[in-house]
C-alpha cells in the first residue's frame, strides 16, 4: 500500500458505511450521538435509566440506542451487581475500552506514539529523546513510523484502532492533510504523500499546541476538564500557544490562531527565526530560557525549577525575566480575548509555580479588565507528550460525533 | 417616569406581546425571522417570488409572513409598475422605513444622537463637538439627553423607535446596563440608575469599537458589508477594538474583547491611565499622534493627512512611527487570532492610506502565517459617530431576530 492510496486518518466503522446510511434516521444518528456524549461526559458509570434521565428520552429507547452503542464497542457494560435504592440491579455503562486511536508527536527533543482508549486511557505508548531541531523529514518521519509500529505491536488484541493523528510544532493546512511550515524543526511544505502510514493510515495533522490543548479542555474524550475558557502556552524549543473558549477551539480564519510565541515581547528584542523580532519564544523557548538561566539547553524545567529554589541568582534571574517576558505578552492576549485564564504547558508547567506569582501580578497590572475579573495562572501538568494524546483525542471525538458509524445496524 | 422603572432600551411591539405569543407556533417566528432576513439581507428589492426562491418556502407561505411582516412595519411594500421577464407585475419588497432605533454616542471630543432606519438610513442625527476628557457623567449626560430629545423632535411623524443604544469608549457590563471604566472620560462605576431617559427608554450601552465595528460588518441592518472577518481598530483620544469572525462580533467570556489599544507595543514605553506601560494608545491615540506630529492635540486626522503629504518631516516621521506601533501590536493580534484583515476607524482612517503600505510590510515581516495569507488594512470610512449608528444597528438588528413582536398578529 503506498502512502497515495492509504486511507486517510479515519477508518471506515465495520458495522455500517456513511453511503448507506443517508437513508436512515438521522434523528437515529443524533440521538446515538446524545447517549454517547452523555456517557462519556460522566465521572462516574451511568445506568440506562441515568441517561433516559439525562437525555429526557424514554428508557426504552435509550435501551435500543445502548444495545447498538455497546454492540458497536462504542460503550461498554460493566458487570451488573451494584443495587441502586429500589433495589434492582443496574447495568454501569461505560466508554468502550476497545475502541482507540493512534496519536504521534514530533518535537524538537523527541518523538512520541501512544494509543488512548475511548476511557481517555494511555493503553500503549513510547517517548524516544532525539535532536530534531533542523532536522530532514525524511529521515525523521521513518523513524516515527517505526515506534508507532512498535507501540501498535504492544497492543491488546481486540482494540480496533479508529484513526491517527499526528501533533506537529507549526502551522499545518486547513485540511489538516500538509505542515506549512514548523520553523524549529525546519520543516516546511510537507503534504500527505510525505507522511509515514501506520495502523494501515496516513494521520492526520495538527498543531502540537491546539492538540495539547485538548488535553486540558477534555480529562477523557468528550469529559469536560475543570477549566471551559482558557489560553493554553505549550513550552518547548518554540512557544505553541491555543485558544479555548467555552471548552472548543477558536482556530481563527484558517485554523492558525494561537501563535503566541512569535507576538513580540519587545520589537526590539532579539532576531527570530519567523523573520520578526523580539518574538515571545526568544524569551521563554526552551533554549531560551535554560541559557539565560545559566543552565545548559538541553536542561529540563524541572533543572531549572531545582536550580532557582536553590537561589541560584542566573535562575532566579531567568525567572523573573521569563515572568515579565510572559506577562507583558499574555497580558495583550487578554486584553484581545477577554479569557483571563492562562495554563502553562511543557517546559514553562515544570517551572509554573515559579512563574506564577510575578506573572499574575504583571497580567494585573496589565489588563484593563483585572479589576474585575483576576487573570489566573496554571501549570498543565507534566505530560512531555500531550500533543500525542491530543491528536489521539481529536480522532476519538470523531467517534463520538459520529458513533452511528460503529453502533450496530439499525 | 424615574429612569429605575424606565423601560429598558427595547420597547414592547404594538401588535402581540411576548407572553401571548407563548402558545403561538415557534415555526411562524422562525420563518418570520427567515423572511424579514432574506429581504433584509438583499441589496436589491425582493418580490414575493424571490424570497420563495431563497428560503425554500411556498409562495403562500411567504405571502402570508409578508402580510403579516408588512402589517408590522417590519418590511415595506413598494409601489408595483416593475414588469418582470414574464410581463407580470411584481411587488417590490423594502426593510420597513417606520421602524428606526436611536444611537447615541459620548467621545472625547464629541456628542452624537442619530436616528437610523431599518434600511439603514439616517433619518435625523446630530454631532456636537466637546471636550470631555476627564469629565463629569452628571454634567455631560443630560446634555446627551438634550442632544438627543432635539433628534427625536427632527423625526418624521409614523416613525417608531424600537430601541435606544449607547456607544462608551470603554469597558461595559456583560448585561449591557452599567459601564464599568471609560479610562479617557474619566467614568467609572455608571449604573443604568445614571442614565439618561430618551424617547421614553433607558438606552443600552455597548463599547465605542464593538459598536462602530457593526457599520463594517452591515452596511444596513442584516445586510453584510464586504468583509466578514477583520479586526476594527477605532482610533479616538483612546485606541478601541472590535474582533468580527464570520460577521459576528467576538466577545470573549464578558464582552470585553478587543481591548487592542491596551496592548504594550513597548513595555518599557510611556505610562498608560489604565495602569499599564507602552500601551499603543499611547503611541496612536489621537492625541499622542498629533502631538508627535507637531500639530495641536485638537487637530484632525485629516489635518495629519494633509501635513504628512505636505512633506512636513514631523507629520512623516510620526505617520512612520504610528505605522511602526501598529504593526507590532497588530501582527500580534493576526498571530493570536489568525484574522488578517484590520480596518481602521476613526482619525486613523483619515490616515489609513499613508499608514497603509508601511503597516502591511510590517504586519507581513511579523505575522508567521503571512507567506501564504498576506494580511491588508483598509479605511473603515471617515463617520465621526459610528459608534452611535452601531449603537442604533444593534437595537434593530433585535427587531430582525424577533420579528414576530412586531408583526401582524397570526
């Protein structure tokens, strides 16, 4: 199979085809797609009766909608056995265990493949460090390949693979089929004919930081995380940024919104890579920002971290400056966007607490609109790969938007 | 009648209460809606037949919600005497020219009170110059109100107001019934209590940008103008700025997106009222920008327009430098929300054109998507009072989405 003829990203389900369905009930459609989201959308396991519940639609045909969710491995049944207050046994609905998607990462310092459930579980997966800054794509990309295949061997058998999607530092197409351009990696111009097949797909492709974001707007797929409105700053060798308002993406125009590493801290600042100057990622990129504080590149956040607790003044320094350099920077992004909740992802989530207590005071003073509604600071946690479980992410959601392609026939 | 039991902005319709309607068919509202939208929408008279064509509806159908839409006043009937291909007479169909909003506005340095129609005409209006920097609301209110009783008295007899509207250059309540901070008047903390009665309402007031922004995203209401995505920059004594994506305005969670002339150009620039440092008010806002011209601070843009051509070095290098600032705050912005397109309102209008080619070299040096979308700035026009016709357009663009509340009864 060549990379041409490869299906894109997404697998046909096995159980009915789009073709055939233009017949059917869309109504059918929608309502699978209710009883799927509100499942997932639950901490905690739902019986039929909570989702008749929830869905204001009648227990027997939640019933007829669950039997073809679960035929389809879209949910799944837990044994019954616990008794709820009338005293009848109720059957726990869950996220099918059995269905999952591939998610890749490329990123300056490493390449990454794991497999997530539809439970929001890391059922397979490896990180391998690398150098990548400047690299060719055609030497990398094989080797991505290659540790998908190697994750993909580790699976469980059974779990059918729905899609793959692939979490790239730049900008990518609107279709999500081409990387325009990923200046740290050096890259540009790289269309779906270039992309390695794995699982039997071409993945699709996405911003790292629009898909790390998923990663905080969802705790699983289709479960809401604590935080609805916020601006996510992935750290790495560049700075990604991503939107989130009302727990969806805003992708701007072409799908390119969020590039707040190169909005400039100080036109006169140093020389960037994009052709601009003084951009925010020549400030706290990675490199950036270990260097300034003393410390070598390829330091970790948490070096650094460990480095400025000790009182290493070139840390403690670098902090402080990388506070102000964010401050400045984040501070017109809340002033353009009116969401004053900031999550720091990457590098900058290893030294967040760090950065916090200048930084918030900097967006204070900084917003208009502080008085009344206090801009917020948060560290993303320190998953070094939550492209890769974005990308993942991405591909399940279509799963559930869409779950009558994998229920059972009608 | 005390301002406290004022209705608010959006008075009742004469034909059928919101309450009686409860019971009426949603459907009728929705293609009532659909109907006065499609005539609305359209740069050219509508015969019936048309908008049957355009919604998808029988001729009956649209006949009965035309009557009914006519007998409101929502749309008007021109004479017939048009043959059409088939040698028919057809009935031209108009956005009713009965119903009409008010908009107000308080500036810097003006007053404005004007009266649009649902064709999007001014039908009676008045600006009076004024310094109100600094000023007292309790002073400069009833003196709006006095403006704006005068417009009213211009008004034709049949014309009836549907609303009242309020453009403030600063930040509002997400309600619409109190400003929270104007920074360049001085206000603060202004309850719907301290507003003024017009026309028998309490006007809703809106920010300066989001408002002028609608004159660009409608050229009448429900008529779009030729962009769809921009950002607006108002230029006053203060910067304003609007986000429209899709023609829609772009709040962010309270509404106070768009704050764009708050953004540093240079944190270690000038000191900003708002608290902050290097803000681009500082650098373009109509005083700063004159100044640096070496003309008076109550000089036009017009005025810098004609130095600047003139050869005057201080008016070239300050439309240099005011080119500069804005395409490092605005690169920002189109990196942030990938919206390449800005408009300029105000006195930056009457510049636009020789601030133009600078700016786009610099939005296209700064912005990382720029290779393969090349952002443009374009002049918003030269109205002095857009935010008071915006203020006006949003009041009647309510009267489009419910029509039902002014149409016949079913």
């Amino acid at each position: 199979m060549t990379s041409a003829t490869a299906p894109r990203a997404r697998v046909p389900g096995p159980a009915v085809g789009r073709e055939s369905r233009a017949t059917q009930s869309s109504l059918r459609e929608a309502n699978l797609a209710l009883v799927a989201a509100t499942v997932c959308a639950s901490a905690e396991p739902l019986s039929r009766a909570d989702v008749a519940g929830r869905t204001s639609m009648t227990r027997s045909t939640v019933s007829r909608l669950v039997d073809d969710l679960v035929g389809g491995g879209v949910l799944d049944e837990l044994e019954p056995g616990v008794v709820t207050g009338r005293g009848r046994p109720a059957t726990p609905l869950v996220p099918g265990a059995g269905i999952a998607a591939l998610g890749l990462q490329v990123d300056a310092g490493f390449l990454a493949a794991r497999v997530l459930d539809l439970r929001g579980r890391v059922v397979a997966g490896r990180v391998v460090d690398g150098a990548f800054v400047g690299s060719d794509p055609t030497v990398v990309l094989p080797l991505l390949a290659a540790l998908a295949d190697e994750v993909l061997a580790d699976l469980a058998p059974g779990i059918r693979l729905v899609g793959a999607g692939l979490a790239l530092p730049g900008l990518v197409s609107p279709s999500g089929t081409a990387l325009l351009v990923a200046p740290n990696l050096g890259w540009a111009d790289l269309e779906a004919g270039h992309l390695p097949v794995v699982g039997g797909m071409v993945p699709r492709v996405g911003n790292e930081a629009d898909l790390a974001a998923r990663t905080v707007a969802e705790v699983a797929p289709g479960r809401p995380g604590p935080l609805a409105d916020f601006v996510y700053l992935s750290g790495e060798v560049g700075i990604g940024g991503s939107l989130v308002l009302d727990g969806r993406g805003m992708p701007g125009r072409h799908g390119w919104a969020g590039e707040i590493g190169h909005v400039p801290v100080d036109p006169d600042g140093p020389a960037c890579p994009c052709g601009s100057t003084g951009c925010l990622e020549r400030y706290v990129g990675r490199a950036a920002l270990l260097t300034a504080a003393g410390l070598p590149p390829t330091a970790s956040g948490r070096d650094l971290a460990d480095a400025a607790r000790a009182g290493e003044p070139s840390a403690v320094s670098a902090v402080a400056r990388a506070a102000w350099a964010l401050g400045v920077v984040l501070a017109g992004v809340v002033n353009v966007l009116d969401i004053p909740a900031v999550v720091l992802g990457g590098h900058l989530a290893q030294v967040a607490d760090l950065l916090r207590p200048d930084l918030e005071e900097h967006l204070r003073t900084r917003s208009l609109s502080a008085r009344w509604v206090a801009p917020t600071v948060t560290s993303a946690g320190e998953d070094p790969a939550a492209g890769a479980s974005g990308a993942a992410l991405r591909e399940l959601s279509e799963v559930l938007a869409h779950p009558a392609d994998w229920a059972g026939a009608a």
